[in-house]
C-alpha cells in the first residue's frame, strides 16, 4: 500500500528573477519572499470535497499574506514566519496548535522550532501540552533562554515565566482528529493482539499525521528564517517526538544556502538530517536549491519508505516545494511571483 504513496512526485521551483517589467522589481530591489506548507500525504482530488478544497486554498493564501504583509513593511525573516505559522496554529484544519492530532492518551503532545539564517540562533519546544503558540514558544527559548530545545512541564514552566499565553489541553480539541484517534487505536490494538508493536506503520493512515504547518521566510536585509510546528502522530505514545523540534530535521536556515521547513514521517527526516542535508548540499557542492532538494526527497528518503516533503528558500529569493507523496498544502509569495497556493502534484 505504501508503494503508492511514493510514486508521486512533484518538484516546483519558482526562480526569482533579478529583472522584470516595469511595474515589478528592478535587479536593485532586494527580494524578500515566503513559502509555507500545511502537510504532506495522501492528497487527492478524489478525496476532497470542493468545499473543504477551498478552505485549504484560503487558510494558505492568508497565512502566506500575513508573513508576506510582515517583509512587505521591512520586518525581519523570523517575524514573517511566526506570523505565518501563528495563523496556522490558530486554524483546526492543520496539525498544530488547535486541530493537533491526540496522543494515544487522548491528549495533546506539541513541538515545534525555529532558526535563524543570520547567526544560527535556534529554539525548540518538544511535548508541551498547554502553551497556546507553540512556535512562540520556541521563539522564546531561542530569545530568552541560554538553551536551544525545551520539552515537557520545563517547557511549559519556561512558557509561563516568560508570560506566554496558557491554555487547557482541550483546547486543541477538535472532533475530526478525535475520529481519527478512535480509527488508529483500533488499528494499534488488532496490531497489538497480533504482538506487533512495531509494524503498525506500515498500515497507518496518512492522513492521521497530516497537516504540520511551517514557514521559510527572507527579509529585505537579506535574512532568512524556518520555522515548524505540528501535533506529530494520532496516537503516538512513550513521549515520541518526531522531526518537527529537531533542528537539523525538521527546521534549518543559513544565510549562505538556505532555509527548509519539512513535513512528513518523522522518523526518516530524523535519521537523514533532511532540513540541514538540502541545505549542506546547496553550501559544499554549489548545488541549486532544486537540485539539493529533488536529491535528498526523491533520491534519499524515496527509496527507503520516507515519505513527506519540504519548503526551501534560498537568500536570492528562489523557491522549491518538492514532495514525494500525493499532495502537499503549500504556497508562496514574493516581491517578483504573485501568491501561489498547490495542493496537488503538478499545479
Ligand atoms: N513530521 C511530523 C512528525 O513526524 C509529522 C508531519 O509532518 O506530518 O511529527
């Protein structure tokens, strides 16, 4: 069954051109630019109503304009992104803040992280169980903190010592997610009466882990920015923590290549180092950031069953949006491409 996931492939890069007409921008203009997903996994027009389409298109589209509003007025790189994924977290369609998706417990386990492409600054938030924002919440830890990855009840004290915004767990309660809980526990306990503990990953549905949201973002001082924040996996247990917090995996930015937010199966993007790999690739071997990133999704993680995708940006303001599954919620904008939102392969 996984086989077909993995053989969709789409790879969109939209090249930031120096000089365009007249009413755009000239090759003096610094670019500034943003691109977000929303998750990646088994996306299909066939299973989307036309409604819920464009509910999709139209949380993309804002999140993206609010980051972009962000640059837009001569904010920096790592306001656009908070912004964007602010908007994100506050929206039950996505795995992150309200609509996180339940641990086994039937509760709300949440990470995310945050970089800086300027000085490689980071911070990171993994498990915590009622800070309303958890990428303020990593933004914090890399503002206000000697650290870069906080996780649990420390987490949630630091949250509350430096005056973030606490909420009840239930308030990322959301019943679409709580279906998908009650279907995953049942395929866990069939799976467990069998004594397989394990192998229930290769039946799972995608849709359980869908929806994590991030943003990459460069500024018109030539700064870039990642961010990432999610719920994680319906059903995970013994505190799993996926790539999401990881700096490295899930969230990476240099200003000398670039900047990568992923989504997708945790565990692969852990191993492989995929955030910072794209972007190590782009600085020792001169590669393009397409290039870098069609290699490390289509060519690394493919083969071996990792499936998901990524945003990547890079400081000349190009763009690429490879995945490897059906779908990826996703769009951009920058001072030289109009909005653009995808959900699917090839558009
Ligand atoms: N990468 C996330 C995790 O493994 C989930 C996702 O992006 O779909 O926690």
């Amino acid at each position: 069954m996984r086989a077909k996931h993995l053989i969709f492939a789409s790879l969109l890069t939209i090249g930031l051109a120096a000089c365009v007409d007249s009413d755009g921008p000239t090759s003096t203009e610094q670019p500034i630019a943003i691109a977000i997903h929303g998750g990646a996994g088994t996306i299909t027009r066939e299973n989307m109503s036309p409604e819920r389409e464009e509910q999709y298109r139209q949380a993309l589209a804002y999140a993206t304009e609010a980051g972009y509003a962000v640059l837009e007025d001569g904010g920096s790189a790592v306001d656009a992104v908070q912004a964007a994924i602010q908007m994100m977290e506050e929206n039950p369609l996505f795995n992150a803040g309200r609509g996180a998706v339940y641990t086994y417990e039937g509760r709300h386990e949440l990470d995310a992280s945050i970089m800086l492409g300027e000085t490689g600054e980071a911070g990171a938030v993994a498990g915590v169980t009622t800070v309303k924002s958890p990428i303020a919440a990593a933004r914090a830890v890399m503002e206000q903190s000697r650290h870069v990855m906080l996780s649990g009840s420390g987490a949630e004290s630091f949250a509350r010592q430096v005056g973030l915004e606490q909420v009840s767990n239930t308030y990322f309660n959301t019943m679409e997610r709580y279906e998908q809980l009650q279907r995953a526990l049942e395929l866990l306990r069939e799976q467990d009466e069998m004594g397989d503990h394990i192998a229930y990953q290769e039946n799972w549905d995608p849709a359980f882990n869908m929806g994590t949201v991030g943003a990459v973002a460069l500024d018109a001082n030539g700064n870039l920015a990642a961010g990432t924040s999610t719920g994680g996996m319906t059903a995970k247990r013994w505190g799993r923590i996926g790539d999401s917090p990881v700096i490295g995996a899930g969230t990476w930015a240099d200003n000398e290549s670039c900047a990568v937010s992923a989504t997708g199966h945790g565990e692969y993007f852990i191993r492989f180092h995929v955030a910072a790999d794209i972007c190590t690739r782009v600085k020792y071997q001169g590669k393009s950031i397409e290039q870098a990133s069609h290699e490390v999704i289509h060519e690394v993680l493919l083969p071996l069953g990792g499936t998901g995708g990524v945003i990547v940006l890079d400081a000349q303001g190009n763009i690429s949006l490879p995945f490897n599954t059906e779908g990826m919620y996703r769009a951009s904008k920058s001072n030289s491409q109009p909005l653009y939102v995808g959900i699917y392969a090839n558009e």
